[in-house]
C-alpha cells in the first residue's frame, strides 16, 4: 500500500501527459514556453484570481512575495511554529525575523488570538522590529481563520501572505484557497493535491502592481528587456514541461478534490469513539485533504499504532515531529521548550494515514481495521 499513490494517477492521464510533453519537444520553448501563461491562465480561473506568477518551487513562491514586499532585516514576519520549514525559512533568508504564535489545537492552524498577543506584544518584546506581515499556513489543507487574520492585519497594516503549498482546491467561506489574504503560494511537488514531476510553484494575487513586481523578480529583477535589470531578483522560473504536466494534472483535479473528499469522510466516520481524535473542518470551510492527520492520546499510544500499521504493510508520516521554535536552525531565536505548547503536544501526538484520491474502500477499510483493534 502506498501513502501517496501517483502511480494510480498517472496511469488515468499517462496519453495526455505524453502528448504534453510532445507538444513541448516539438516546439523547443523549455523556458517561459507557452505552456506557462496558459497553466497561469488556467490556475488563476479556477482559485477565482486575478494574477498566477508561476515558479520554480514553492520556497520561491514564498521568497519571492517576502522580496516583493521588500521584507528586510528588523523586518518581523508573524507565522506559525507548526509548519513546513520553508514557511519561516524565506523570511530569515531575508534577514527578518519570524515571529511565531501558536496553534488551535482544533484545526492545528494558527490561533487567531495568539497571533493577536504577539502582534500587540511586539513592541514590548522585541522593540527595535518592525511588523510587517502575517504568513498563515493552510496545514494539511485546510484554510487558516481568514476572517480574524484579514481583520487583524488591516487594523495593524500588515499584509497577509497565505502559505497555500498544501491547500490548493480547498474552500473558506465560499471563496477557493490561494485568494484568501493579499497574496498566496502554493507548490507543485509531487506530493501535494496538485503535483508536477519535479519542483514547481505559483504565487496568487489580485493586485495588479504586486503581479508585476513578482513577474520581474522572477528573472532577475528584469525591466523593459532581459538585460535591463531594475531591482535585485532571482532565477524562479518554472520549467515549461512541469507546466505541460500540471495542464493534464489539472483535468482531473476537480474529481480528485471529490475524492479525496470521500475517503476522509469515510475515516472520520469510522474513527468516532476509536480514541483517536479526527481532524476537525470548522463550518463553511472546504479542507483538500493534503494530509488526513489525527492525534492519538499520547506519544507512546501513536508508537503502539504506527508500528501495528507498519506491520500490517501499511505507511503512516508524522507531520511534524518538531515545531520549527525548536530547531536547531531557529536557535538564534532564543525560543524554549513550551515557548508554544500547543505545537509542542500536537508534535508528541499527530500522526498522518495515507490519503490520496485512488484509495480504494478495501485498502482503507483494512487501515480502519487495524488501526482500532485493540492491541
Ligand atoms: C511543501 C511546502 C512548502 C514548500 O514547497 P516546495 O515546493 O517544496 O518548495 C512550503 N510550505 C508548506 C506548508 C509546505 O507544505
């Protein structure tokens, strides 16, 4: 059994695919190839946006709006502790410093109102920065509280950055992820919802003057013409044949979103009163189910059912086993174990089941069975 299964998917798209990438061969544009302002096209009329930048990665998305807001050291970027590293990554790239509120432990996303202490709480602890802006993260594919982070950014002039890498094709109130804040990122690797074969990434945003600036930073900081260079910028450019791919990758995606839909709603039903505690989707949010993640009671309980899955052949991940205030890379950042509590325990506790649109009933019925056997 397999965590992420994309050879299913590509068994589905494998002619389209191929024809995509023969389109490419034959027309020889491996660079800002044509293949890359209709995927902007595409990606932007389905997330409901104005303007796609697509890119290299989606560390680059992320770099790539921090540059465009011209982050800089004495910069304070507010963010979450519970993340992928190339969350708070980009903003030390910069010289800024991230600083990191806590999570719900509901949603495992950043706690609106311990995002608010800290941003209150700036000027008392960390007086010489300045705040600039808030990166929510979308964790495992679900939506951040846009409502109180949006309020909140306004009344202190701070832009939101949506750190959309998992949550491409989930929902918040009606409106589809990666237009939730004032711009967003997501990735292309091949693992998350929507993957390519090989690295890639977009940044989202309706405003026309940010899309520009983004545009230029991502070849060099270009002006009029390639070899007239009018701010500092970067190599970010997508391929043209992971465009080609995402193009067949993106047909398909509305139905995958569907079905991904239906196995997590088949494990949660079947985890009520398994003592095991199911993700929670608050009201009028849409998750995507990048992860189906749940908390066991403690870090030796998630022991016991890892290795029982493990022995039945059946793969779990623990996304993360260390919120990013303890590594070793932030340590200049003087946080302490139970600077973040929350973080800290979900850390001990979660652990992700395999998820991905081609799992079948038998498989998972099988991963359900074993998982709440009693020991
Ligand atoms: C995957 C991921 C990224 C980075 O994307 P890459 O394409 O791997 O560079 C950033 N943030 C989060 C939350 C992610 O899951």
């Amino acid at each position: 059994m397999q965590f992420i299964d994309l050879a299913a998917q590509q068994r589905r798209i494998r002619n389209q695919i191929e024809e995509n990438i023969r389109a490419v061969l034959d027309h020889g544009k491996y660079i800002m190839g044509p293949e890359i302002a209709e995927l902007e096209q595409r990606l932007g009329e389905y997330a409901g946006v104005k303007n796609v930048i697509c890119c290299a990665s989606g560390t680059d998305a992320l770099l790539m709006g921090l540059m465009a807001y011209g982050v800089k050291p004495g910069d304070a970027v507010f963010t979450t502790p519970f993340t992928f590293i190339a969350t708070a990554e980009v903003i030390r790239l910069l010289g800024a410093t991230p600083v990191f509120a806590d999570i719900d432990p509901n949603t495992c996303n950043i706690d609106p109102g311990a995002l608010e202490a800290e941003i209150i709480g700036l000027e008392t602890r960390h007086p010489n920065l300045t705040p600039r802006g808030i990166i929510p993260v979308d964790l495992f594919g679900l939506p951040a509280d846009y409502g109180e982070i949006n309020r909140m950014a306004k009344a202190h002039g701070l832009f939101v950055m949506e750190d959309a890498a998992q949550s491409f094709g989930a929902e918040y109130h009606g409106q589809k992820a990666c237009g939730l804040g004032d711009c967003a990122c997501t990735s292309f690797f091949p693992a998350k919802p929507l993957g390519c074969y090989g690295d890639g990434g977009a940044i989202f945003t309706d405003n026309g003057n940010l899309a520009q600036w983004l545009q230029s930073i991502r070849i060099h900081g270009q002006g009029k013409n390639k070899y007239d260079n009018i701010r500092i910028g970067l190599n970010g450019r997508m391929d043209t044949l992971q465009a080609a791919i995402l193009l067949a990758k993106l047909s398909i995606f509305p139905e995958e979103v569907d079905l991904r839909q239906a196995v997590a709603l088949r494990y949660t039903a079947a985890l009520e009163g398994s003592g095991l505690i199911p993700p929670t989707v608050p009201p009028k949010l849409k998750s995507v189910w990048a992860q189906y993640s749940v908390l066991a009671e403690d870090g030796d309980h998630r022991n016991r059912l890892q290795a029982r899955l493990k022995d039945a052949g059946i793969p779990t991940a623990i996304y993360y086993p260390k919120p990013l205030h303890l590594q070793e890379a932030f340590s200049g950042l003087k946080y302490e174990k139970g600077s973040f509590p929350v973080s800290e325990a979900c850390a001990a506790r979660i652990f992700s089941l395999p998820m991905h649109p081609y799992l079948d009933q038998t498989d998972q019925d099988r991963i359900i069975d074993v998982l709440i056997s009693n020991p």
